[in-house]
C-alpha cells in the first residue's frame, strides 16, 4: 500500500489473547497502565528513584545483593550479548553447556567476541551430565567461564545447578548462566550458589513485555570487568559504561527505554507483594497439576519429571496428528497461542508456558479443554474429564 | 530499604512535565495508550501486520523506498552501534566527520569492530567543511564509509548533506548518516541523496517513548552485509539475522519489543496523519520565531542561522548566570525540562528542544516565559513582551 500524508489505517489487530507459549507471556492491566504513565527525562530525579527501586526489586527477585545489577536496555538476548561481550577477551577459553537451542546460541555469540569455545553436550530434552563438564574442565584447566542455560525454553528442561557451580568455582573459573525462563518462576540461586553472570528477560515469568534484559553480575566478576584493558567490543552493551550510569555516578550512556522501566519496575512490584518463594510454590504446584492432566489425557512429556521446568511444559503430540494445525485451532477458535518445537523437535512437540500470571488452574482448565477439542478435531479422543479433575484437585 | 514479601512501595513519581530538552520529548496521549494495548505473540499472524505496517509507515517518513527498513530492538544508541557493527570488518579504513558529541561517539563505536578510523574535525558549534571531507577522501582513496551526524544534538547544528554526499559517492564510498534528533522533524533525503545507512531513535521528533532505531539501508549497503563473509560481531545487532525477521522468513531471531511497536506504530501514523512535509514546516516555521524571540530576550545564539537545527536550539546562557541553577529552577518551578551543554560546552549553554509535538507556539511561549521569570531570580532582567510578541506573530 502506498502511502500518503493525511491517510488514516485501519485499527491495530491488537485483542486479548491468551499467551501459554513460550514467551511473550501475558501482561497484567497494572503492568500495562504502568506503561502509559507520562514519560520523564532520563536524567530527571524522579526517574533515578525509579531506576535505584527497580536495582532494589531486581536484587530481590535474583535474590542477590549483587551491587552491579540492573536492567540492559534490550530484550533477554541483549542479555546473552552483554554477558558475552563483557567477559571474553579474544582467545579466551570458554566452555558452554549445550542442551538446547539457547545453549547453541551461546555458542555462537561467544565466538563472535573471539572465545575458543568448548562444547559440552546434551541430547534436547535432557540436562547437561554434571560428569561431562568435570571431563570438560580437566581437559581445559585454562577455561575462564563455563555458560549454561539454567531453563531451555527449546525443550522445557531445568538444569540442576548445585554440582555445575560447584565444579566451576573449584575450577576458578566463571559461571555464567541464562536465567530468561526460570527467573520469576523458580528459584534462581544467584548467591547461593554464586552465580557470576546472571541474566534474563522481562517477557516470561515477570509479566512484562519484552525490550528489557535483567541482570545481575558477582562482585568477582565486576571487578574483572573493571580492570579489564581492552574495551568491551560493544560500545552499547559495555557494563563499563552502564554500570556508571546506573550507579552513583548516573553518567549519560543511553537514554533508558524509560517507559519500559515502569511496566518492569510494577510487574517486580507485583512479585513482591505475592513473595518470592509463594511465587516459586505456586509455579511448582500448578505445573505439577498440569502435568498429570497432559498425562491423562494420554499426552507423553518429553523430560523426565526431576529436570521439568515449571514455567514451560513439552509434550510429544499424538501420532498422526499434524501439531500446526493443532495450534492453528487453538489460535482460531480459543485465541490461545502455545508453541512448537524449535530445531530437531520441530513438528514434534508442542511448548506450554504457565509463567506468572498464566500459572493459574483457570487458565490450565481452559487450555485442556481447548487442547482436547482441537485433538478431536485431529481425529484424536483424549480424556479432558479426568484431566480436568486432576487440575480442579 | 530492605525489601520484604508483601510490601507495598509508594507511588512512582511520574506526573507530567513538559520536555523540552535533548529529548526524550513528550509523548502523546495516542500514543501512551497504544502502549497500554494487550500484548500479543512476536509471531502472531496480527503482529506480523503491525510489523509490516510499521515498516511502511518508516518508508514514509524516511522518505525512502528502501526495502531494508526495520526498527531495531534498541535505543538511537543501538542504531549507531548496528551501523558500523554490520558495515565494518577489521582493518577497513573509514571516515567520520566530528562536530560534536555524537560524531566523537562515532569514532569510539567503528574503532570497537576494528575501523581503523580517519577523523575530519569542526569546532563543536559548525558543522563540517565539505572541502576538508574532500582532502581527508583524497589523501584515503581506500576508506569504504564516511560517517556523518545530519543533527548534532550536543550543538544544534544541522550538518547541510548535498556536498557530503555527492563527495562520498563520487569516491566510491557508503555513507553512513545519524539522523536521531532529524528524523520525523526536519527532512531526512534517504533517496535523494542515497544515503546508504541511516538510523534514527524514537524519542526525539517522533514522539514516542526511548526504546527503538529506525533504521533504513540501501540497495547496495544491504547486498554487501549479505555478502559480506566475516560474521557480523554482534549477534543482537545482526542485520543478516533481522533482516530476516522483518522480511518474508519471519525467520526468530529475537522477540520484538512488543509494546514499543505498537507505540512507534502509533507515533509514525500520527506523522502521516499531518503529512512528513507540512511537519517539517512547522518545525521550521517555529523554530524560527522562537529564535527571534530568544534573540529578543538577549540570548546569543550558538549556532549561525544557516546551520541551526530546527529541532533542538542551544543558546548561550548570558554571563554571570548559573545555568545549572535556571534549569533546576524551570523544573521546579513550571515542571519544565532543557538540557545543558556537554563536552566543552558544558556550563555555557542550554538546549532546548521543539521536537514534534513540542513544535508549539503555546509551550514556546511557556517557556520564554518560565525562562525570563527564571533569570530574573538569577538577577538578569529580559525583554519578555518582545519575545512572546514574535512568538504570537
């Protein structure tokens, strides 16, 4: 369409929709009236309070008393780039976890600042075998970071974390781990298990949309970033800069997406007054419900239920049945979204977010009734009642 | 303060202010409540509209027919960064024109990707020289970019391109142009003068929240980032990836800012709504009474009449005055935001911007009114009936 000057669009197609995929997920009317708040200058004092709350809510979210934490102004994959770009100096050793297609990403990220990566892998739909990676370090002693993905949205896997950190500080190497799934969701032990580079983004468990990446970085690996001599090979994403502006200092490096700050600073204060640990209980009890259901109505899930992520579910979909258009009917009729598989799992699976405000038996019930009619409409029964029964208690 | 489950913090101290600085300048209602609209799936059949839409409406206020048209998920910031993270390889020789801040940005950016960068320089204040461009392509037949500011928002100079770019283009050379504070205010000739690679920000001309870059690139800049065979060192900023998202693939690279495009979506239709022409005009028209007028009061101003901005004024702040102290008392006061100088200029001038909506006889005329009752209580007595006379015409 060729536009000119005094023509008027149609309406944006921008109704409510029911977002159980793997991200974006829904955003509460609190948090999206917070973004319409009238905008302020950057520098402006009122809105350094609201950067210094929302440092403050970020660290009780990661559980963290972290000083270098505060949001990148990019979506979750700015993230990965500044963790990344920061912490790599060319010809660096690094070995990252490989379980999934975020952990391949880091793979890719990581070599473009000039690390020597070293892999460590898993099959998709399993977690990294905390033997492989000792292998992995004693065979690279002179490694700096070991990247991992703490919850792979390609696969729903959440990683056990306790013996990954712990091999990797015996090491004296740097943990580095992708929390864009699990943060808000489940627990991230930032501290305790002393985690040096930590990030996620807004658009999952916080209910926020998407544009922001929280994270939060160790007072270790902060003060490698500040005695390092080469500059940071991204002038956007350089903590050496933002770090300043954030901090006391509050010197100019970008103009924050200042609007996007208030929807992330209400959807934290959402968090806090539910509480952390009730937020993680509720995720827990909700996906284990949901599990049962799915299994009920004779759906196989693809991990194995000690390394399920509660914020994002998989399932194999039946035989015979065409997963599109199981969706499409979902998208068409019920105005559901969820998600498909990503890499070798595509075509095979489907990928069901319950993160925050979606982990709730209502939003399940109608999601299991849906799923069942859409099945149907496949040529493929399932028994909703008894998976209903199972969410409903 | 500690932060405990179940707390409730105070109000965010967002109230209305009129921003008349650097920028962020004010966003219209429309367009807060465009960002308020419910979220839907980055790859939502819906979505994918607005994103095209959007990418039309960016064609339109480029003035460009530019396939290559997107916004990145990044402040004007992360344009400049995308700009020469995506151009450069290490070791190419380029070009940057230096007339103020940005420009000095510029050479800091390019030099991280391994530019090995030749500066051509002016006094912060003028713009640059075309004949000391010519000599710097002369003596560097081999350098691949000239990077220039069109809108110097440390000055308020506003950088005449026919010369550049006939220069530029006679050497065989891409032209790289930051248009962030031009963009939506004052005319930005993509096509006619073939800019190869412009980039803008949200939040100065358009009036829409700090979040987003425009960004447009030409034909032959885009079929040499296709072509170009050393991997982009910058996985967020990788055109080749994001040209594939906003293009027929619909290929993932990242989640979109959402929200943030519905809001640019909004402010762009706002743009063609009043026509890109008659927009320049009153910037134009405004901008040159509000230079009379402040000339009325006594003010000098920085830049020569043939240079100046439309968009964003900056005047010397009259001797024995403390300008920090007239823009804390304009803020206090009347809730009005300027902006003071930086680099060598920090202490002696104030900017003002007139960027979109803020191009308003009615909030001039506050302003040269705030701005004499504030100088006056610096002891500094101006001519205001004469100033809000050439304002009201």
């Amino acid at each position: 369409m060729k536009l000119t000057a005094g023509m008027a669009l149609p309406r944006r197609k921008t109704s409510e929709k029911l977002l159980m995929g793997p991200g974006p997920s829904n955003v509460s009317a609190r948090v999206l009236s917070a973004l319409g708040e009238p905008i302020i200058g950057h520098l402006d004092a009122d809105f350094l309070d609201i950067m210094t709350e929302t440092k403050e809510l970020l660290q009780y979210v990661f559980q963290t008393e972290n000083e270098l934490t505060l949001a990148l102004p990019g979506t979750g994959s700015a993230g990965m780039e500044a963790a990344w770009a920061n912490t790599v100096l060319p010809g660096d050793k690094v070995i990252v976890c490989v379980h999934g297609v975020f952990g391949q990403r880091m793979t890719d990220v990581a070599s473009r600042y000039g690390a020597e990566v070293i892999k460590v892998e898993s099959p998709m739909g399993k977690p990294i075998d905390p033997e492989m990676l000792a292998a992995a370090i004693k065979a690279n002693p002179d490694a700096k970071i070991v990247g991992i993905v703490h919850a792979e949205t390609s696969t729903g896997v959440l990683q056990p974390m306790d013996e990954i950190a712990k091999l990797t500080h015996d090491a004296g190497m740097f943990l580095l781990v992708d929390c864009v799934t699990s943060l808000g969701g489940v627990e991230v032990p930032v501290d305790k298990l002393a985690f040096d580079m930590t990030y996620s983004g807004t658009q999952k468990c916080l209910n926020c949309p998407p544009g922001l990446a929280p994270m939060t970085v160790s007072k270790p690996m902060a003060d490698w970033i500040r005695a390092r001599q080469i500059p940071v090979k991204n002038w956007y994403l350089d903590l050496n800069m933002i770090m300043r502006y954030w901090g006391e200092d509050r010197f100019y490096h970008h103009t924050a997406p200042i609007n996007m700050i208030y929807a992330l600073n209400e959807a934290l204060r959402i968090i806090l007054e539910e509480g952390i640990e009730k937020r993680w209980e509720r995720h827990w009890a909700n996906a284990r419900r949901f599990w049962g259901a799915l299994e009920a109505m004779g759906m196989k899930l693809v991990v194995e239920e000690k390394y399920r992520l509660p914020s994002l579910t998989t399932y194999y979909t039946p035989d015979g049945v065409n997963e599109a258009a199981v969706r499409n009917y979902l998208m068409d009729k019920y105005k559901i979204e969820i998600g498909g598989g990503l890499g070798e799992l595509k075509g095979k699976i489907h990928r069901v977010g319950l993160m925050g405000v979606n982990s709730d038996p209502a939003r399940m019930a109608l999601f299991i009734a849906a799923l069942g009619d859409a099945l149907k409409a496949q040529g493929c029964k399932c028994d909703v009642n008894a998976a209903l029964d199972i969410i409903n208690g």
